[in-house]
C-alpha cells in the first residue's frame, strides 16, 4: 500500500479488494458513516469528520492529512492487519464461507471507540438502522462538541460520559432513544459515579469483558458481543442476531437451536475467526436475504 497526501486528502494506493467503502460502512457495524449522492461515505471519528470513496482502485480518504492517517486511520481502518490471508483461513473452512467472503470481499473490522460502541448498541437493540442513526446524532448534537462543518453540514462528536453528565432521562428520551433512555441514562450515571474505564475492558480476555459489559442495563448477550467485537476488539467472539441467526440454520445447525447454542458451535467451529466470519456470514445473508 503507498500513502499519497495531497490538497487535504491522502490517497491509498493498492489496497486491491481488501478495502470497498459499501462493504465496510453496511455491514452493520457502525452507525456514523452516512452514504452520500456520490456513492462516497462521511463519517464521525475521535472528533473528527472524514469522507471516503474509492475510486479507481485507490481508497481516498478526504479532509485528512498524512499525521491523522498515521496517527488514526491506519489503526481504525485496522490496515496492519492483512485481510487476503483472513479470507483465505475462512475460505478453506467451508463452501458457505468461500461464497461469502468473496462476497463481501471489502469488509474490514472497524476499531472504534468502546464508550460510543456501548451507548450504539443499546440503541440497536430491536431498532432498524436508520433511527439508531438518528438517536445517535441527536445525542451528539445536543450534548457533544461541534467539530465543525464539511460540505456544507455541521458535525458533532459523539458525547462523553461526562458531556452527559447532567443529561436526564427525559433529555434522552427527547433524542428518540425510544424505551432506552432509561438504560443510556443507567450507564451514563454508573460510568460517572464509579469512574469508570469503560476502555479498560479491553484488557480482559473475552469472556470476562462480555460479562463486565452485561453487568450494564440494556445489554444483553448479543449486546455485549457486539461492543466486545466492535469497540473492544474481541474477534473471537460471535454476535447472533435475526439474519446470523438465519444464515446458521441455513448453512450450519438445525431449526430453532437457541442463540447460545449457535453461537457455542460457531466459536468452536470458526475459533480466533469467529468475529470475521460473523461479519462476512451477516452481509451475504442481509443483503441476499438468505433464511428470509
């Protein structure tokens, strides 16, 4: 890969079909990167607003530079990390695993912060995509800091615990959080009370981050799958929603095998890729609507 900067933007030069924007930005783990007319994706990172786009073959990264490339991007686009040798582990494993990398052959896993993952996916609990996206924004525009505007629209970072300090449950509730205000405002609260790292959680070994992450109101197993995978990099964990759910019994385990059941199989049958193999399983099986 070679690193070009050029008139506020650093090109990425042969990243080859380990990097397509639509694959990573809809596979359903992140709620901040909007889809724009041009096919190209505008995001919210540490405070920061980016767009990306490819566009013959180079991934373009726009309103950036070379020291936030090295210093942010590089890791949040998880670019140390060889993604054809992933593909090629899942690809011998089975025949349901070859066709769906291939198919989502530009997902990469996003490392993003696990504070914001923890709030997101409380908020996605039995929500569809776009009101999670407008809870979201909500909460960032009244109780996060403004980092300014880019094309003409103003951006807001996501909130920190203590942006929200004085927010109250009905504050909440204003953003369209829905019935999870309660469960915002119960972390939110915990968090300030205890000082507490959620970050931190990153040091313990899987098992012992989804229970401490459980021990939170609103968070249940797939939950804290998600923000074990997602915000704290856990890859040997595997979120089971409707469609991972389908796409199992589609290819893997009998009918109405109950969630823990499915996600034990596949911890033992995908091991240390299991997070990857949940991504690549999810977006063939959402976007194909297999098991509908």
């Amino acid at each position: 890969m070679n690193v070009i900067e050029e008139k506020n933007r650093v090109i990425l030069e042969g990243i080859g079909d380990d990097f397509e924007p639509q694959h990573v930005f809809d596979c359903g783990q992140c709620f901040r990167w909007i889809r724009q007319e041009d096919g190209s994706y505008t995001g919210v990172v540490q405070g920061r607003v980016i767009n990306v786009k490819k566009e013959n073959g180079n991934i373009i990264l726009d309103n950036t530079n070379k020291k936030d490339f090295e210093e942010i991007w590089f890791d949040y686009f998880d670019l140390g990390r060889d993604y054809t040798v992933i593909k090629k582990e899942l690809k011998a494993m089975d025949e349901y695993l070859d066709k769906a990398t291939d198919f989502g052959k530009g997902i990469r896993i996003l490392r993003q912060d696990g504070w914001e993952m923890l709030i997101s996916f409380i908020i996605s609990a039995n929500n569809r995509i776009p009101m999670i996206q407008r809870a979201i924004n909500n909460l960032s525009e009244k109780y996060g800091k403004c980092i300014g505007e880019y094309s003409g629209k103003t951006y807001y970072a996501f909130p920190t615990p203590e942006d929200f300090k004085n927010a109250t449950t009905e504050d909440i509730r204003a953003c369209q959080t829905g019935f999870r205000d309660k469960y915002i405002k119960g972390v939110v609260d915990y968090v300030n009370e205890n000082n507490e790292d959620i970050l931190s959680y990153r040091n313990l070994d899987t098992d012992e981050c989804t229970k401490a992450l459980i021990k939170f109101n609103g968070v249940g197993p797939k939950v804290a799958d998600c923000i074990a995978l997602f915000g704290m990099f856990k890859y040997d964990t595997f979120p089971v929603d409707v469609w991972v759910k389908r796409v199992m019994e589609e290819f893997y385990v009998e009918d109405n095998l109950s969630l823990p059941k499915i996600r034990k199989f596949a911890l033992d049958k995908f091991g240390d890729l299991a997070g990857f193999a949940q991504q690549y399983l999810f977006y063939y099986a959402r976007e194909l609507g297999i098991g509908r």
